[in-house]
C-alpha cells in the first residue's frame, strides 16, 4: 500500500497482536475477532489503527457490521481523504491505460488491488458499472466524490450502481435498488479483442460480463479448432471468440437469458453459433454416453467453493466436469478449463485437472496456465485478489 503525505489523528481503533502481525506482514483486513476497541467509532469512518502497545499502524475504514472490521487505506494518517481517493483513482485510470489492450471494457478499479477498498468499478464503452460493497464507500459524501472524478476522468454517458442486497444486509446498509447514478443511457455496445458485445444495465451477473476472462478469450482461440463446446457461456464470451478459429461452436448454459443475449451477441458479429439451454453436468454425461466428441471444449462454471468448508464438494464437482470434457475431447484435442473460486488453489486445481485426466487414460500438457486479466489486478500481499484460474490443455491419448 503506498504510504501518503501525513497528518496527524488519534489512533480510535486498536487490534490485537494477530491483527497487528497480520498488517504488518502486508494484508489490508483486520477481522472483528482481532478488534481489542473500537470505542465510539462511526460506522464507515476512516480511523486510525494502532497496535495493543499504542503504536500507529496506519488508517483504515472502519465497519460496524462486517467480519472484516477494517481495510487498511495507508500506512500513514490521512489528513485529506477526498484527495487521497481522487489521487487512487486517477491511478487506477493511469493503469489500466498501461495494461489494457483492443477493449473499451474493462475493470477500472478492483477494490483492495486498487487500494479502494469496498470500491468495484467497471467500464463498458461510454458506461460505468459501480458496485459498492462496504459502510465506508457507502457513505454519500464518498459516493460523491467518487462519481464526480470518474466523471471527469472518463466522461461517461451512464453510470448506474449494480446492488447486491446480501452484502448491504450484511454491512447493515440499509435496501436499495440497482439503476442509474448518472446519464440516461440504459444499454450499449463493447468489443473485447475485436469481438462485439451487447451490454445491458438492468441485466445479467456481476456488473453484466466477466471481464476477468477478456485475456483468457483470446488466449483460447490461438488454440482452438475443429468442433467446440462452450459450457457455462453465459453471453457467449468464449464461444465468440471461438467462432473464428472453429468450425462448428455450440454454447450451454441453463440461464435461458443468457443465452439470448448470446444469440443477439452472434448475430452482432456475423456468427453462427448453436445454444443449448441445459443444466450442464446432465448435458455433459448425455453427451459422454452417446458418444459425442469435440476438439476443443471450455469449462467455465460459477464458483462452487464459496467457503473454505465446501471445498471438498467443489473438488468433487471440478473433477466430474473435467473427467466429462476429457472423455469427449478427440485426440489433439484442448481443453480450456477454468476455476473462480478462490479457495481453489492454482496447485488445487491442477490436481484436480490432473486426476482426471489420470482416470480418463489420457494425456495433458499445459499450453497455458492462466489467471485473470490484468485489469483485475493480483495484489501479493492480498492473496484473495487471486481467483480466477484458467488452464489451457493440449489433451492426447
Ligand atoms: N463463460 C462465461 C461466464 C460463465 S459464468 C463468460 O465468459 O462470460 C457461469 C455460468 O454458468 C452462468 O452463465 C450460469 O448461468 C451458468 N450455470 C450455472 N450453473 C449451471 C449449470 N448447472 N448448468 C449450466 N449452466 C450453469
């Protein structure tokens, strides 16, 4: 976390020693367990932080509700918090010219990898897709200025607020409803790596698209030929970009909404693509026993580990899946496999995709061992800004 210009405020809030050694070893979150006092303190307030000696350890933005009591904002006291944000901002903006390439989406600012804690903002053409996710980004004055500088930043048309009501119920924020912060403007059109895109405010998962797979869609199509199976599509991401290297795609998904927004996206682009509404284990052993074959088929379900307690299912489901496309894959064939639960870990899931291919009698070699885009910035000391994994696998008998 850089450290900023320092004025001086009292420490208000105070860790104990598995806090403070957490801070120190680089993390940004201090868990309610490992709060000694919190006297008095606002929810959402900016606060100073000290350890159980009194020793100043930064300051953080404090809430009353979550588990995770504070994020860290810097090291030093923050004298001047609307210029500190405005000044994190224009950086995220800076970076993102730095590392992103052929897409006018992206992930503007990813929360704690940006030093925004509680702060997703992501950019679709002339739109912006806000989520806020903590007391302190909540808060109206915060909201302000960080509308007002992405406006003058980045001059979009629209800029609405997607809202997830189980994570205001759990910071105890009170309801509201997703739409429009700013502008008029309902839907648009993005392209990613030349590939064009329906967007829709009121619509769709996360902010409206997976932008963390924006790199992982190009990479795919290098490898990508013959006949292909797109599971989990979704609007269509990969089975798009697959279009132009293969020569029959077929997307499954079981959200019927998805798919029609897939189908407009073909049409968008002049492709052909075939959707099939399905739940995708079922299609997949369907597939399996009749004896069906692809050469390259995609893996890209929703996170099934949502905790650290159901990691052993989410294995399970990660190797039948796996096993499934293996099975069906001709020789040559590549499979692009991908995990976004966090507590499947990179070595986790190569087992997991390993096992497989063990029981399956076939060979894989790794052509790419991928993570999210780098828009969705993996920040070291922070190990749960690392999520996505994609492996691209040359699979052979
Ligand atoms: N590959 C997509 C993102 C996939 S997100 C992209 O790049 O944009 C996961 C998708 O899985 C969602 O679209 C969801 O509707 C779908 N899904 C969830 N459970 C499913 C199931 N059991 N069978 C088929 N699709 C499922």
């Amino acid at each position: 976390m850089p450290d900023e210009p320092s004025s001086v405020t009292s420490p208000a809030v105070t860790v104990s020693r598995r806090g403070s050694d957490r801070l120190r070893q680089g993390h940004v979150w201090v868990y309610r367990s490992d709060i000694l006092s919190a006297d008095g303190v606002a929810p959402g307030a900016a606060v100073g932080v000290a350890d159980e000696r009194g020793k100043f350890l930064g300051t953080a933005l404090y809430s009353s509700a979550s588990q995770i009591a504070i994020r860290m904002l810097s090291r030093a006291t923050v004298g001047d918090l609307e210029g500190l944000l405005r000044q994190r901002i224009h950086d995220a903006i800076a970076y993102r010219e730095r590392v992103v390439q052929d897409s006018d989406a992206y992930r503007v600012i990813f929360s704690e990898a940006d030093f925004l804690p509680g702060l997703i903002v992501d950019r679709y053409n002339d739109m912006l897709a806000l989520q806020i996710l903590t007391q302190a980004m909540d808060a109206e004055p915060t909201r302000q200025i960080v509308l007002s500088e992405l406006a003058g930043r980045l001059q979009p048309e629209a800029m609405i607020e997607r809202v997830e009501p189980k994570i205001r119920e759990l910071e105890q924020l009170p309801p509201r409803s997703s739409g429009l912060l700013q502008g008029e403007k309902a839907s648009t059109l993005f392209s990613m790596n030349g590939v064009k895109f329906h967007y829709s405010s009121a619509e769709g998962q996360k902010t409206g698209a997976f932008l963390d797979q924006r790199e992982n869609y190009a990479a795919a199509a290098q490898y990508a030929h013959g006949e292909a199976l797109d599971v989990f599509c979704y609007h269509g991401g990969f089975a798009l970009h697959l279009a132009r290297s293969c020569s029959k795609v077929t997307g499954v998904d079981s959200s019927r909404p998805a798919l029609e927004v897939g189908e407009r996206n073909a049409t968008l682009n002049g492709r052909e693509i075939e959707w099939i509404e399905a739940n995708a284990f079922d299609l997949l052993r369907d597939y399996a026993s009749a004896g069906q074959q692809f050469d390259t088929i995609v893996l890209d379900p929703p996170a099934f580990a949502r905790s650290r307690r159901n990691l052993d299912t989410a294995l399970r489901g990660y190797k039948e899946l796996n096993l499934r496309a293996l099975k069906m894959l001709r020789p040559g064939g590549v499979l692009v496999t991908c995990s976004c639960s966090y507590h499947v870990s990179v070595a986790d899931f190569i087992a997991v995709v390993a096992e497989a291919g063990r029981d399956v009698h076939r060979n894989l070699r790794i052509l790419e061992n991928r993570a999210q885009a780098k828009d969705h910035p993996i920040l070291l000391s922070v190990p749960e800004t690392a999520y996505l994994k994609c492996l691209i696998v040359d699979v052979t008998n």
